[in-house]
C-alpha cells in the first residue's frame, strides 16, 4: 500500500467512526461481538458454545519459541476442525489468537530474527488453512522498546500481506493494552490499515500484582489514588484521542473473572488473598455463602467483602456488564469482547455475555 492510499483509508475509517450505530451497519461495518474461546481444557468443548450469542471467536493461544517454531497446549483443543465447523454453521467466523500472557518473553527475541518471524508466519497459516480459521489475532504481551514496536509492526504486516495473498479475505486482529505504559509501543498509525479491528483490554487495571482495587471501573474512581488508577472510559479516550483510532476499529472488553484482594481497597496489600483470581461462575457462590455485594456508583462496578470484611474481590456483574455495553453503544464503538467465555457459563447460560450483548445490539 502507498503512503497515498494508506492516508485515504485513514480518512475514510476517520469518517466513520462518526457514524451512527444503525449507519454503522448501513455501511457494512456489521457490530461485533467477539469472545475469546481457551485451547486448554476447561470442561466446555466446541458442543457446548452458545454461538448464536457472538459474530467472532479467538481461539487462543498459539504461541512460538525464539526460532519461530510452533508451541501448543499438549493437552488442550488446539487446533481444531470441530470449532471452527460449528461455527461456520451459525455463522460466526474464528480466528487463532497467538501470543497471550507474557508472550512477550518469546515474541520479542524471536521478533529480532526475520527468519523466524517468517516461519512462525507461515505456519500459523498452515493450521489456519487446514484447520479453516478466518484469520489471526495478535496478542504480543508486550513489546517494550523502539525495537519492538517496529517488530510488532512487521509482523502484523506480514500477516496482512501473506493471508491476502493466500487466504483472501481472512481478518487481522489484535489485543493491545488499556493505557500508555505498554501502549507506547505500538505504531499505531502503520498498524490501522493493517488490523481489521483491535481488542481493548479493559481489565486487569488492579490486580495481585500491585495494589487493590476495581479490575474494570467503567469511570474513573475520585477515590482511587494509586499508581494503576484506570477505567474503561480512560482507555478507550486513549485509542481515540491519543492514538487515533476511529471507534469503527476499537472492541471494548470486558473480563469474566475478578481479582480477591485482602486488607483495605486502594492499598498494597499486606498479604495475599485466599481468593486470588476467580471465574464468574466461581465468584457467585459467595454470595450464597454471606459475601456481601456493593455497588460502587462512581465507578459502575459491584464488588463483594467477605463476611468478616478482611476480604475483597472485585468482579463483573450483570448491572455493570449492561452499563458498559450500553456505553459502548452510545460511543459507537465497533463492538465488545468477552475474557474467556467459558468463565461465564453458570447452569449451561451465559449471563454476562448475553446481559452486555443485549445492551450493546439493543436486542
């Protein structure tokens, strides 16, 4: 592509981002809903996904050694014919998610060696053709300097190029980070022509790691004066404002899980939690059990106290998963994404997927 023609799609995706929802869909830029479906075992296979419920999955992950060669879970579903045969009949496209938590440990060594990059490049499509995907999604957690970002860019450039060339119309996708303390790394002028649409990862702005609080606040908490102090509305002002994107380009995400903390919220916790991360279908049961929930109005997010009111845990509900989706229809944003969908599934029903989706298709 030229740097003239890279400018006119540029303007065009600018233009509309200002589209109404409905125009949006006139313009046949068709709302996304997309989830993000784990290769290790779970207990839910592909005979168990609700797929009448999203438009994408990512089948995640695939991930690679320096020298490009391919690594996979030795016990789990990837690849797999009987997932994306499912989805193909209800109409719902898959994509091979490559990378996830840490991967930059791999991706950025390998990403120095264009050799390996090239390899690992042609043999993701290899499974991508026998096993039918429709495209891949990368999720280079993260790269961390001038070096990398470069390499980022020739890699999701690759792609592009060599699935045009042998697969056409396969998509280009990728999950980037909520704020600039990785998001600096990403050239996100030269990779907007290249990614058909890119995941948001509007969580994880507390967790274990670091100090308590809110994994996903939909609005910044007046409260919250620590140095990971985020929101989904910060985020995604950041990939609009900052970076440039228009909305037509930009999934909002939301987690299907919730961090445990112990002690006092907004604070380093002083030990570790019992609770640690858990999944939604795992964290409803407190309730039973004499957790209390509260409803942080400020930020649109519940979280539980235990009992004995030594412990926390911050987690998505259908009150907060509806308010976001709802926000992301006002901004018209391209869709949503859900981490991981099998999290969600509490008596065979999908509650926070099918509460957000609800809100953000208005159906």
């Amino acid at each position: 592509m030229t740097k003239a023609k890279g400018w006119v799609v540029v303007g065009i995706l600018l233009w509309t981002g200002f589209l109404g929802f409905s125009k949006l869909q006139a313009a046949g830029l068709k709302p996304v809903i997309l989830g993000y479906y784990p290769s290790w075992d779970t207990g839910i296979g592909p005979s168990q996904i609700n797929y009448k419920l999203f438009t994408h999955l990512c089948h995640a992950f695939i991930n690679a050694d320096k020298d490009g060669n391919l690594k996979m879970e030795s016990k789990g579903n990837m690849p797999s014919a009987d997932l994306t045969t499912r989805a193909h009949q209800a109409g719902v496209k898959v994509l091979l998610s490559l990378g996830g938590e840490d991967s930059g440990k791999v991706f950025n060594p390998m990403g120095k060696n264009p050799k390996a990059v090239e390899k690992f490049v042609d043999a993701v499509i290899d499974v991508l053709v026998k096993y039918h995907y429709d495209g891949v999604d990368v999720d280079w957690e993260f790269p961390e300097n001038d070096q990398d970002k470069k390499n980022l860019t020739a890699l999701a450039a690759l792609f592009r190029q060599k699935l045009d060339q042998k697969v056409p119309g396969s998509l280009v996708t990728m999950a980037v980070p909520a704020g600039d303390w990785a998001g600096k790394w990403y050239d996100a002028q030269a990779l907007l022509p290249l990614a058909d649409f890119v995941n948001v990862m509007t969580y994880d702005f507390h967790g274990p790691w670091g100090t308590s609080g809110h994994n996903a606040s939909l609005y910044h908490d007046s409260k919250d004066k620590t140095d990971e102090s985020m929101s989904v509305v910060q985020a995604m002002d950041y990939w609009t404002q900052e970076k440039k994107w228009p909305t037509t380009k930009l999934l909002v995400g939301l987690p299907c899980y919730g961090h445990g903390f112990a002690g006092k919220w907004y604070e380093t916790p002083k030990q570790k939690s019992k609770y640690g991360e858990m999944a939604y279908k795992d964290i409803l049961p407190l309730i039973q059990q004499g957790w209390t929930r509260h409803w942080d109005s400020g930020a649109s997010v519940p979280y539980l106290t235990s009992p004995k009111g030594d412990e926390f845990l911050s987690y998505e509900d259908e009150q907060s998963a509806k308010a976001k989706g709802s926000w992301a229809k006002k901004h018209r944003f391209r869709g949503i994404f859900f981490w991981e969908i099998t999290e969600d599934v509490v008596q065979q029903e999908e509650i926070l997927v099918k509460t957000a989706r609800k809100a953000f298709l208005g159906k």
